[in-house]
C-alpha cells in the first residue's frame, strides 16, 4: 500500500553528457564529476557516425554512407548507417496504421514506432500536443517537433532516453522483441543476416550482456487464469478455493498444471551461476470487469540478476520499452470500454515446417500486421513431446517467432522459413515479450513478479521466483530421480559450495510467505468499535484487488485485536487454517498431527537424516513484514560466513530474501517431523506453517543424494540429543493458571481511539515457573516470564508438571537441539506418542545446548494450546551462555544457575581456551507482546494508537496512564511525582559504565513486527562477525529471538553514566508502554555489584565434554 501511495521513484543513467543541446530530456544539466571531466561525450545525430569507426571494447564497427553494403564478416565489421540506426530502433511505421495523433493513441499498437528518416538524420515521432504539467506541449502534429535521434559518437550507441513523453499511448517493442535492446542490438545467422532470435552469448564482444560459452537456458512462460485450492477439504469444512487464481507456468506444462490442484503453484524456476537465461512471456489473461478493468496487461519484474533495463527490468520505467503484454487468447470484445481487442489472429489453414507464408484472420475490430515486425505463431502450440527423462509428461512447444517480410491482404510472408508444423487455428500474436538474465554469481533466491497490475493479480498468486544454483547443477524429483523445471521442491545435484563448509547436494524447498490473501483471512471481534455488525464492515472492506470469499472462518485466538479481518497468508499460495483443523477436531493439543488431521496441505519437504538442506526464504507478498520459524535446525545468516550468527527464526519483509543451509535432523541428528512456521500469530493460525519431514532409514520414494557433506549410508540414529559426557542440568517447571496485571497502579483497560482499549489484564492469564517458586509467584508477587540459563554443551532436562485447571501443556523449546518425537512439546506430524500433559500429570522433555549452535536463546511455548495460551502469558526462554559459566544476582550476589532470572551476571570461567577473550557480563531477557492486527495497516478507520495487549515481561508503562499520574508527554519519561519519583514499572536494566551487556530480544506472543533500540547506544548486525556494521534499531518479530551486544559496554564509547530508554522504536508501541529505563551507574556504585567481583572456579559438573571439530567464537562486542 505504500508504494501505491506514492513512495518510489526512479534512477536514470545517461551515456551521454546531459548540457546544452545534448540534452535527451528535459532535465536540467548535469555535469560530470570533477575525477571524471572528459569521459562523457555530447550525442551526435546518426549522419555524425558515417565515416567514423566505433569501439565496443575491442569490438570495432566501420559506419558507412548508406549507399554501402553492409558486411558484418569483414575486420572490423562494415555497417552503413541505415542498418547501424535501425538495429536499435522499433520497426518503422505508424501505429494503428493512421497518421492522427489520438488515433495511434487508440490503438494500443506497440509493433512500430513512427520514427523517421531525415537525410541520414534519424528523427523520433512527433512531439505530442496533448498538455502535461511535466513537460511543454507541441503546438501541432507535425513533423517539424521530430527530435533527433541522438548517439555517443565513440561507441555509436543510441543515447538514453530514446522517447518522449506522449501521455497514453503506448510504447514501442524494443526491437525484435529484445531483451537486451542497448546492450545486444546484433542478433544475425552465420550469414550476417538478421534473425528474429536473441543474440548469442558475446555475439556483441565485451560489451554483451551474456558473455561467450555462457550456458544457456530458456523458459516459454504464460500468466494464466484458473481456480487454485489452498486448503483442501477438511472433514465438515470446505475447501479453500481462489476461483480467480492469476499464476504463471512453463507453457511446456500449463496442461499438468490446470489438471492437478497440486501442481498450482505460484511458479518456481532455476538457473544456475553463469546461465544466460532467456523468457519469452506471454498471457491468457482476458480482460474483464473486475480483476483488471477491461485492460488487462502482465509483466515479470525481477530483483537481481544482471540485465538491460531496457526490455528485462518489466517495470516501463521512465522512457523504457513496452515489457507487458495483452492477452493473446482475445478475438472479439463485447465492451467498448479499456483497451481495444489486442493485435491476435488465427491461423485459417495448417502450415508445415519450412513454410515462408501463413493465411489469418485478424481478432474482430483488431489493428492490422505491420512488416518487418515479429510474430509469435502458435502462441499456443504444443505438441507430445518423447522426452522420458523428466518427471513430469512435459509437451513440447512449438510456438516460434518470425519477421514480417511482406502483407498481401490475409497472407503473411517471412524473411525465413517456419521451423514447426502449425495446425488452422494457430494463434499468431505480437503480444509477447522477451526477457534475458546473466546470472554472474549465486545469487540465491531471485524474486520476481507482475508489475502491470500487481495489486490486483499478487493476491492471487501473481508472483513467481527463480532460484540460482551453483555452476552446472542438475534439478531432480526427490521421489524418482528424474529432471524438473519447476516446482518449490526439488533435489539439486551439485559438487560445488552452497554455504560455509557445506559443498555437493542438497535438498531444497522454496519457503514463499505471503499477506493480503483474501481467502485465508480469519474474523476478528476484539477492539472493534461497537454498533458495527461485522458483515456491514467485510462487505465495505472489499477491493478489485482484495475479493472476500463467501465464506470467512472466525479466528480461533478471539484476542486478536481491531479490524473486521486478519490480512490473509499462508506459504507458497497454500495455507492449513487453525480454524479449519478445530472445526473438525476442536483438541488444540493435535493441531499439528497428521494421525489426526493428515498432512498439511502447505509443501511437505523430506530428507534423510544428514542431508544438507536449503530453504529459500523469500517474502513475496505483499504489506507487511513478518517471521519464520523452524524448530531443531539453525542457519547462518550469512550462509557463506562462518563468522555469522546462528539462528532458528528470522523476520523478513516485502521483496526480501534469504537462502537458509542447515542439516536435516538438526546437529543433533534426529529423525522426525519438525514443524516450521510464521511466527505472527494471526499468520499462523491463518495456515502458514508447514512440516519438514526428517527420516532415519532408507524409504523408495525418496532418492538418496548422490553428493554432499554426508558421505555414504544414512547416519545411525543417536539414542539421545544429549552426548553420554555432557553435564546435565535439570530444572523442575510447572505450568499454573495465574491472572495478571501489568501495571498495578494502572485501570484494567485505557480507551486509546475509536472506544479501543489498552488491556491491562490477563484476567485467564497463564505462566510457567519453577516449582519452588511457583507458591510465590501465584500469589502477591509479580512473576516474570520464566527465564532459564544454561551453558554451552549443557543437557538440559526439563520436568513439566501441568497445575493448570483446564488445559494441557507442554514445553516447545526450538532454538535448541532435541528429539522430535520425545522432545518438540508439540504432536507435529507422525511423530509418535503425546507430547503434552494433561492437569496434574508431569512429563520430561530433553534438550541439548549444542556447541555448533553458538551461544543461542531459545523461545519457549506452550504446545498443549498454542492458540491462546502463549498469549496468556505461557512462554518463556532458554539462555545459553558460554561453557562453564555462573550466573548471578546483580544486585545480592547469589547464584542463579538453577533459577528462574530474567536478569543475571554472567561470570564466564576463562580457564577454559574456548572462552579466552571472554569478558563477565551483564544479561538480560526482554519479553515483548502484543495483539493489534490493525494498526499500520490499510484498514479504515486509519488508527494512531495500539490497543488490546502490549506488554514487556509481563508489564506496561502506557503514556496515557503516566498523563493521569501527572506526566507531561514532553516530559513522559521521566518521574511523574518529583517528590515522590517512581521507575516505570517494565524491566529495569542496571551496569556500571563501560560493562559488557547483552539483551535478549524476544517475541514471546507478536501480531505484529517490532523495532527495539537502546538511546545512545548502538551494537553489531552480526555479533560474531568483525566489521560487522553497527546498528542502533534492529526489528524482531514473534517467535524470534535476537541478541543484542551493546558496542563498548553500558554508556556507549565516552562511557556516559544515565538513565536511557530502551524502547519498541514502532511509536505507537511505545505510547502503549513497551519501554523502560537502561541505568548506567558510575563504576563502583553499591547498587549492584562490580562485574570483576564475580570470578570463580567453575562447577564440577560443568566440565568441558567432548566436541571434535566445533570451534568457539567470542561476539565482537564483548572481546
């Protein structure tokens, strides 16, 4: 929504030196450089070239008199102007075949271009009369506006921009329908004759786009229109159908795919390092009332990759060429309005191969042919193909574009002969446009997707990807073994690196996450404004683009608050609603059981216990910025980095992108189903998660790698997460229902707006706590969340006893290494047995602190009802700090290491060589909820302030309360009452100056993405990773848990002694009352003890235990 407000903008780059009259628009001049004076020349008009010899890097060209035959085998090439200028230009003619100006407007033809020969001047079309703010009118049509054409007089290329503002006419083609136009005008056969191919790999010299020997790879793709299923039917409950579904797919498999429900996919491709790909793109997207208004137009924008913006970038930026196509599936329009019936027709009799000629019948009311223009004949064309070596019964296609030589009447005739049999009927269009990418690195994830009209056809599966892997891979199914071109799973067959040590083969699945998807949205009760009968408000809360389905589910979590509706998502254009499972089976415990459920119906990805694994993460659609989670397995952040950080869960935005290595079964090679998901909680609930299948023995559908970082047979299983030598740490936890209050001078609700409220209560509220504690906690004390600390290589065992009335429990911890089927604290899957308790039982779950993990925070869940109860306050943290440490209070000294401690001095035992350079530090673990699914959003009325439940370890400082008691909101932050002054009642951090801090940022329960920050100080983006850049705002999200090193300690580099705010920098949340003070004291203050005091020997059970191969690393901020 934003970027359809207005917020983006556009770079232009010249080749040619923009003063006086060289001026190719009308910007105002722009000199060069001063280390750069003399590089750029003032374009020359094209009679300027002749006589001159122009250099490509290398490449030479001979530019001659007109009159001079053209030789392009000749050293260097001679090329007489007329062939030189047309190379880079549209064909010529007059667009609708008329020389009115509004009627080449009306006619929507994109095939010529009305430029013009003056002498050996090559002149533009007519400067338009039609007024623009932007740009001075021609007072008449008239070829007296034609501006030359200009060129840079050393290499003779075209100068940019070529066109000038002509408001609502269409763009030209590039020329042959190019995909790189500027940097590959040359395209001939071995005869030095013009093709209506792309040209070859470094047919241009240096200056090609793909340089000589690239491989090369083409895709034929079409943007179709069909219904997609993205739940299926579960029990009672119907499916989940988008009967609008806009996706793209190979035109090889468009048949397979409008078949099967599960092949409709959003479209996944491939490509390897140094592939030159090339697409043509074509659509059977016919106009309508309602999806696009009569008009409708597609184009493929991509984020990476090395192109010409030209014709590849899609966007029609600035003065580019016409990237989109109309529908070539059109031949008659029943409504005058939009855009005219597209350029198509039909083959009236069958051709062979090696035909010159064609006879058509031009679409009713359509503009005729132009020569010397491309065509695509058999748009539609396949044939069976014999191919046996992939795993889809792929056809052939036999669509191929030809040059208009010559029109008489209804017969076409080409410069060169058909290459394939067209039955009558055959569609011949000029609507298609061709793409080329150089992939020159990994690049990893490449997203791409419609630009024309994508606020209406991505929240239909507009979107697609392509995936670059490394040089010379091969994609194969993982159930037969054979060749695939498309699809979010595949196994990719490699022998080079795909990530930090790991080299070979890997499996692969393409993680796509998603918002604004009218069919997976849930209702919402909690914080709307009263009177308002929520059919009244989804019926105006209907788009074009966001088409509410019949039949909405209610949100199984009521708590989510304001707005009529959550935004819609799930993963790949797939969702396994919550709502769906519990109308079925309403035992929240089973949500995830495929014994009780089945499968989920979002891309289940299988491998074999050791396999190397790669999750491409990318946020494809389309306002919001969300999480993904994956329990037992970590990556690097930056895969090719061993200095990265690890970690299980990351948050990404619109267009963003990561490509995740990891190793099946986690470190602690266990077999199992895993489950990974969205971590907001509406997202969640809406279906997007999913399940990674991990499997310990040899099954026959599924192929074993041929290479990778695991060598030979399928690893033994371990009989536990836990090496036999690790030292053993177990803590006793009960799970209790205990109301909260989160600030306890404060009114149970604050109205913010629109009669929203701040909740100030958790009167259902829920907590973990240690048994010891749990008497006091459940009584007058407030409790904070549980926060355990625990040591590299530490075995942790937690006993969970369920003191709640109603409901099960469990403890999901997946930051940690575990065993799936005995330990994930949820039933995911086909893993074995309950992994929840019911009132009054107990269970024990086992985690291990794996070394290769690094010194990681693990959220902890509920898993008896992760619908609601993780917002009721059931959710904690795991700590692991460096091997042997002890934990301590800051304040008395005394020791924590079998406490429950949201705060603690870590006092690190530096006689062992791993922690050598490792200073004792101050910890500290910040909780951050919160449920407002409305602000910020595209909802109206447009709300300024959060409502429902916002807190910080259990605890809220909302503004409005602090006015009440006397603050001023210039002065909010500080004592309300001087006489009587009070610290806000959320988390008090306290470190003497310059001490090392770390602060553990947790979504413990988040609808909605956060921003954290400390004022006045500012800490790296990779901890462990030197001349890292430093930040001082890092966004996190629910389910995510992110470690923050505070650079140069408490006070920042000049060590300034204060009270600062730590705070969620997203305003409104802040106004709500998630911030706090971080108190710098001066060294020696008594109010907490010296970080040096602490030194001691480290407990006996906590020696080192075994680990071959894992190297320790110190986060740069606290060497």
């Amino acid at each position: 929504h934003h970027y359809v407000a207005g917020m983006w903008g556009y770079g232009r780059v010249y080749n040619t030196l923009q003063v006086g009259q060289g001026h190719t628009d009308t910007m105002p001049d722009m000199r060069e450089l001063p280390d750069r004076l003399g590089r750029m020349k003032i374009g020359v008009t094209s009679d300027k070239l002749i006589g001159t010899t122009v250099d490509w890097f290398g490449k030479k060209f001979k530019i001659a008199d007109r009159k001079q035959k053209t030789n392009w085998k000749a050293d260097p090439a001679i090329v007489n102007v007329k062939d030189w200028v047309e190379m880079y230009l549209p064909a010529q003619g007059k667009p609708g075949h008329t020389d009115d100006e509004v009627g080449q407007i009306k006619s929507y033809d994109s095939t010529v271009w009305d430029w013009k020969w003056d002498g050996d001047v090559a002149r533009g079309e007519r400067e338009s009369t039609a007024k623009n703010p932007k740009y001075p009118a021609a007072e008449k049509w008239s070829d007296s506006t034609r501006p030359a054409i200009l060129f840079e007089p050393l290499t003779g290329k075209m100068s940019w921009p070529l066109f000038k503002p002509h408001f609502g006419k269409r763009v030209p083609f590039s020329a042959n329908h190019s995909g790189a136009p500027w940097l590959e005008p040359i395209h001939n056969d071995e005869n030095g004759e013009r093709t209506s191919e792309p040209a070859l790999p470094g047919e241009q010299g240096r200056w090609s786009l793909c340089p000589d020997n690239a491989n090369q790879k083409f895709y034929n793709i079409k943007f179709i229109r069909l219904p997609i299923t993205l739940a299926k039917k579960q029990g009672k409950e119907p499916a989940i159908t988008d009967k609008d579904g806009l996706i793209y797919v190979l035109a090889e498999e468009e048949h397979l795919v409008r078949a099967n429900d599960d092949l409709k996919y959003p479209l996944v491709i491939r490509a390897n390092v140094y592939d030159c790909v090339d697409s043509i793109l074509t659509s059977e997207w016919d106009d309508d009332d309602f999806t696009n208004f009569q008009s409708s137009k597609i184009n493929i924008h991509p984020h990476f990759f090395q192109f010409d913006t030209g014709n590849s970038d899609g966007v029609i930026s600035g003065f580019e060429y016409e990237m989109s196509v109309r529908p070539y599936t059109m031949h008659e329009k029943k409504h005058k309005h939009g855009l005219p019936v597209p350029m198509n027709s039909k083959l009236t009799e069958a051709v062979k191969t090696g035909a010159r000629s064609i006879k058509i019948k031009m679409a009713t009311g359509a503009t005729k042919y132009h020569a010397n223009t491309e065509l695509q004949v058999g748009a539609d064309c396949v044939e069976p193909s014999k191919d046996t070596s992939t795993s889809l019964q792929r056809e052939k296609s036999c669509a191929e574009v030809a040059r208009i030589k010559e029109i008489n009447g209804d017969t076409i005739t080409f410069f060169k002969p058909l290459k394939h049999n067209h039955p009558a009927g055959d569609i011949v269009t000029p609507e298609f446009v061709r793409y080329r990418w150089w992939v020159d690195v990994d690049l990893g994830t490449v997203f791409w997707h419609d630009h024309a009209f994508g606020a209406t056809t991505w929240p239909h599966g507009g979107f697609g990807v392509t995936l670059v892997e490394p040089f010379g891979s091969t994609y194969h199914d993982p159930k037969n073994g054979k060749l695939v071109w498309s699809g979010p799973i595949a196994d990719i067959h490699s022998t080079e690196p795909i990530g930090y040590g790991v080299t070979g083969s890997f499996r692969e699945l393409m993680v796509s996450i998603h918002d604004t998807v009218p069919h997976t949205v849930n209702t919402v009760t909690a914080g709307n404004p009263p009177g308002q009968p929520i059919e009244v408000a989804l019926e105006a809360g209907k788009t074009v683009s966001f088409q509410m389905p019949d039949k909405i589910l209610a949100s199984p979590n009521p708590y989510i608050n304001g707005g009529t509706h959550t935004t819609g998502s799930g993963l790949n254009f797939r969702a396994e609603p919550f709502a769906q499972r519990l109308a079925n089976n309403p035992d929240t415990s089973v949500l995830f059981s495929s014994a009780v459920h089945g499968d989920p119906d979002t891309p289940l990805l299988r491998a074999y216990t050791g396999d190397t694994v790669v999750f491409r993460l990318l946020h494809q659609l389309m306002n919001e910025s969300h999480v993904w989670t994956i329990a037992g397995h970590t990556f690097l952040t930056e895969r090719y980095a061993g200095d990265a950080n690890r970690k299980n869960s990351i948050h990404v935005g619109i267009a963003e992108r990561y490509d995740l290595v990891t190793k099946a079964g986690g470190f602690q090679g266990m077999p199992g189903d895993y489950i990974h998901f969205n971590g907001r909680s509406s997202h969640f609930a809406e279906g997007g998660w999913g399940i990674f299948r991990v499997l310990g023995k040899e099954v026959a559908d599924l192929q074993k790698l041929p290479s990778g970082t695991r060598p030979g047979d399928i690893p033994a299983t371990p009989s536990s997460a836990c090496p036999a030598d690790a030292p053993v740490k177990t803590f006793n936890v009960v799970a209790l229902d205990r109301p909260l209050k989160l600030n306890p001078k404060a009114p149970d609700t604050i109205e913010v707006d629109f009669e929203r409220k701040i909740e100030m209560t958790v009167p259902e509220g829920k907590i973990f706590a240690l048994e010891e504690e749990a008497t006091k906690v459940g009584g007058t004390v407030m409790p904070s969340p549980l926060t355990l600390r625990v040591n590299l290589g530490d075995c942790v065992k937690v006993n969970l006893k369920n003191k709640m009335a109603k409901s099960r429990a469990s403890f999901f911890a997946p930051g940690l290494a575990f065993d799936p089927k005995d330990s994930m604290g949820l039933n995911v899957g086909n893993n074995g047995g309950d992994q929840t308790v019911a009132p009054g039982q107990s269970r024990t779950y086992t985690y291990y602190a794996h070394p290769a993990n690094k010194e990681t925070t693990s959220l902890v869940w509920d898993g008896g009802n992760i619908v609601v109860n993780p917002r009721n306050g059931l959710y904690g943290a795991i700590v692991v700090g460096p091997r042997g440490s002890q934990y301590r209070d800051p304040v008395t000294g005394e020791d924590l290491s079998q406490k429950n401690a949201w705060r603690a001095d870590v006092i690190v035992d530096r006689s062992l060589s791993e922690n050598a350079g490792k200073a004792n530090y101050r910890d500290v673990a910040l909780f951050f909820q919160d449920e407002d699914n409305i602000i910020g959003t595209a909802f109206m009325p447009y709300v300024q302030n959060v409502a429902g439940l916002t807190s910080v370890n259990y605890r809220s400082e909302p503004y409005k309360f602090r006015e009440e008691q006397g603050c001023s909101l210039s002065k909010v932050f500080m004592p309300c009452k001087v006489d009587a002054p009070e610290d806000p009642v959320t988390p008090l951090i306290e470190a003497h100056t310059g001490d090392a801090v770390r602060i553990h940022v947790i979504g413990a329960n988040n609808e909605q993405n956060g921003m954290f920050s400390v004022e006045g100080h500012e800490w790296p983006i990779e901890p462990y990773m030197p001349g890292a850049d430093m930040i001082s705002v890092v966004e996190y999200s629910g389910s995510e848990t992110l470690d923050v090193f505070l650079r140069q300690g408490a006070g920042g580099p000049a060590r300034l002694v204060g009270d600062y705010i730590w705070s969620n920098q997203r305003l409104p949340y802040t106004q709500s009352g998630q911030w706090g003070y971080f108190r710098v004291l001066p060294a020696g203050d008594q109010r907490i003890l010296p970080l040096s005091s602490g030194a001691g020997a480290p407990k006996s059970a906590e020696a080192q235990p075994s680990q071959p191969g894992v190297a320790q690393a110190i986060p740069t901020a606290m060497k």
